[in-house]
C-alpha cells in the first residue's frame, strides 16, 4: 500500500443542492454504515465534505430525516476539505492530513487528480498505509544496517592487515634476530656433538679391549690416553658454563620467536566480537612488540603503567587502537631525542591510556579533522587515512572516548578512556 491511488475509495459524490432524504436516503444509508464521509462536487470538482459527525446527527437523532431531509446539503458540509492529490507520495499526503486535520478526527480527506475529484480516501487506511510503509522501511534500514556492520567489520580487518603488511619486515628482522643465534647455537651443538660422539667411540672401543681379555697393557694405556686428550679438548673448545648458557640462549630465542608469533595471531585474529576481561598493560606490551621495528629507529619507549582494574573489551580491537596510536607517534618524530612515553592509570569508573611523542605535532586547523575516514597528513602511499577513524569506532563501540592535544613542534598526546565493568585489579610496572 505505497500509492495513495491505492487509498482512493471511488465514492459517488454528490451535489451541493443534492437533498438528503427521499431517493438519497438509500445511498447515504450505505455510505453512513460503511462510516465514511461524503464528498461534495461541483462541476467535478470537490467543493466540500460532509463528515461522520454531522451524518451522525441526521441518522441517529430522533427524526432526524424528517427535520434535516428537506436541507440542502451545504447546510451540513465543511467548505473546506482536505484536498489531496493522488500525484503526491504517502509520506507528503501524512504529513499534509496529520497537520490540518481536526481533532477529534470526524471526517476523511479527498483525492484529487489535475483539481478534479478522484475519490474519498480514509484517514484510517492512510494510515494504516503509513504503518505498513514504516515496517517495510524498518526491515530495509535493518537490513541496510545489518550490511554496513559487516562493511565496518570488514574494512576493520582491512586495516588491521594492512597495518600488519607495513610492519611485516620490522617483525621478520625481530624474528631473524633471535632466529640467528638459535641457528649458530644449533651449529655449535652440533659440532659439541660430533666431539662428544668421538669421545664416546673412544669409551666403546676402550670397554671392547678391556672386554675381550687380549689387549695388553700398552694398548688399555694408550686408549686411556687418547680418552683424556679427547676429554681435555672437548672441555677446553666447549666448557660445561658455556655450553650451559647456549642451551638458555637458544631456548629464550625459541620464546621471543613465540612470543612475537602469538601476539601477531592474538592481533591479526578474525574473532572481533570475541570480548573478555583484558589486562590493558598487557595489551600494550604486546603492541609494542609488534611496532618495535618502527618504535626503535625513531624513538626510546618509556612505560609508566598504573595498576589497573581488567577491562571488559574485545582485546584484538583494543590492541589495534593501542598500536595505531604508538606507530602514529613513532611516525611523527623527525628528531634525534624522540621519546614516546606511554601511561596507564584508573579512577573509579575508567582506565586511561596516555600515549604522548615529542614529534612534530598537528597544526590546530587539522586537529578536528584527524578522526574523519580517509583524512592524513602523510605522503600519498604511506597511509590509508582511515587508522584513527577505526581507532575512533572501536573506541566508541566500547562506549569510551578518545581525545587529542597537540601543539606544532612540540608533540602530541592521545587519550584513551575505556570504561570499566570488572575490577580485578592488574599490577603496574614502569620502564
């Protein structure tokens, strides 16, 4: 019911000289039980209406007929109906009827096409039609809303791997660093290996002479011999302390290899709506060490984290928001002392995080627009523009807040309020 063609009840008008009564009482009994009201025509064109309320004064007062039935029908019509042209849409034609109808509502409005009457339309069936109308739109703006939730899903992940892609040769040559020394630690346990392997032949083929009872004196001796060469060579090249430290050298450099592969899952990770209760501190150390190629060219890093109450959040979008912020700072320091200091604390009802560089700056014209998609200030290339504006959703979808103060040449500081729902308390540390 989206056309108000679709409204129009084909009424047989009448004509103001028209007398109720007589040969018209069948036609108005019709119409007065079907509790419609009577449109008015002259020369085809409406000029009046008559409503329920005044049909109900001629049918249901006693005598009723009788006294009024002789009256021209003037007497009872408004002179000036609702007029409503069957070109307009459903939504135009509401609004026209809701704001000059009379309340109590006691008449219907009439359709008219080039002035000409076209039919009674129904103050109930128009709106009805609205009602319909309205669901119909409700179930298209949810469907419309249900889309752009998965857009903004989608274009969140987009980033987040494309901020991954930037940084994906600063995490190989965090990985290769470990990586090496893991291998030549391999190497020398290998070569440790062989040594210890002849020293082991030489205690077999020992235990075989003495074993078989034909070795003389001079042959058990010589093998002694060579066993305690074999034994002070193997002591001297790879001594038991050394030897001890490659084997805890290597295994830290399997778990700083762990550590970065697990913090690149728990960022990259598809289950944004995943939500639990985040020690915030942690989240930042785990940014951290994914930015750390591109923090430690640029900057020296101080923590000074509070302790802090665990956050009810989705902890792969907040580690986003975190590591956007600290490569941002990274990116905004051209000089040789730069600093990003990166602060927690908590009151009552919010943890904070602080994150402040001693860079360039923004200048005040652009600090308003710096959360809009698609805005940077970086070289064509170098950045999607839409960093800070996910940074702005995901923040706001955790209903916290995000603030900025720059100066030019002096630095930035971003703030970062995230509400508080479970208060297990997290210890602080600072660096």
């Amino acid at each position: 019911m989206g056309n108000l063609v679709d409204l129009s009840l084909p009424i047989e008008p009448i004509t103001p000289n028209h007398l109720i009564g007589t040969v018209g009482d069948i036609f108005l009994q019709e119409r007065y039980e079907r509790l419609l009201s009577l449109p008015v025509v002259s020369d085809g064109r409406p000029v009046g209406v008559i409503s329920r309320h005044n049909m109900q004064k001629i049918f249901m007062t006693r005598f009723g007929r009788e006294i009024q039935g002789n009256k021209p029908v003037a007497a009872f019509m408004n002179p000036l109906p609702l007029l409503v042209s069957v070109d307009q849409s459903m939504e135009e034609a509401s609004h026209f009827v809701t704001r000059n109808i009379a309340f109590p509502i006691t008449e219907d409005f009439i359709l008219v096409k080039d002035g000409q009457y076209h039919g009674i339309g129904s103050v109930i069936d128009l709106l009805r039609g609205m009602e319909e109308r309205i669901v119909e739109q409700n179930l298209s703006l949810s469907k419309a809303l249900s889309l752009l939730k998965a857009s903004q899903s989608q274009i969140i992940q987009s980033e987040k791997m494309a901020s991954l892609g930037q940084m994906v040769a600063g995490v190989a040559h965090e990985i290769n660093t470990p990586l090496g020394y893991v291998k030549n630690n391999l190497e020398m346990a290998g070569e440790a290996f062989k040594s210890l392997q002849n020293l082991g032949d030489a205690h077999d083929s020992l235990l075989a002479d003495l074993q078989s009872g034909n070795a003389s004196d001079d042959d058990v001796h010589q093998q002694l011999n060579r066993i305690e060469i074999l034994n002070e060579q193997f002591q001297t090249v790879y001594p038991k302390s050394e030897m001890d430290a490659l084997f805890k050298d290597t295994l830290y450099g399997l778990q700083q290899i762990s550590e970065i592969v697990v913090n690149l899952k728990n960022f990259s990770r598809l289950d944004q709506a995943a939500v639990d209760n985040v020690n915030i501190n942690q989240c930042i150390d785990s940014a951290l060490l994914i930015a750390k190629n591109v923090v430690k060219h640029k900057a020296e890093v101080e923590r000074n984290f509070g302790t802090l109450p665990a956050v009810r959040c989705a902890p792969s979008q907040i580690n986003q928001v975190i590591l956007n912020l600290i490569t941002n700072a990274a990116h905004a320091i051209d000089r040789p002392d730069g600093r990003i200091v990166i602060r927690t604390q908590a009151d009552q009802r919010h943890v904070h995080i602080v994150v402040t560089d001693n860079g360039k700056g923004i200048p005040p014209e652009l600090v308003g627009k710096i959360f809009d998609p698609f805005f940077t200030t970086k070289p064509v290339g170098q950045g999607t523009g839409l960093g800070l504006s996910i940074a702005f959703k995901i923040v706001q979808d955790h209903c916290g807040s995000i603030r900025v103060k720059s100066r030019p040449g002096l630095g930035t500081a971003f703030c970062v309020s995230l509400p508080v729902h479970v208060s297990a308390p997290v210890e602080g540390k600072s660096s």
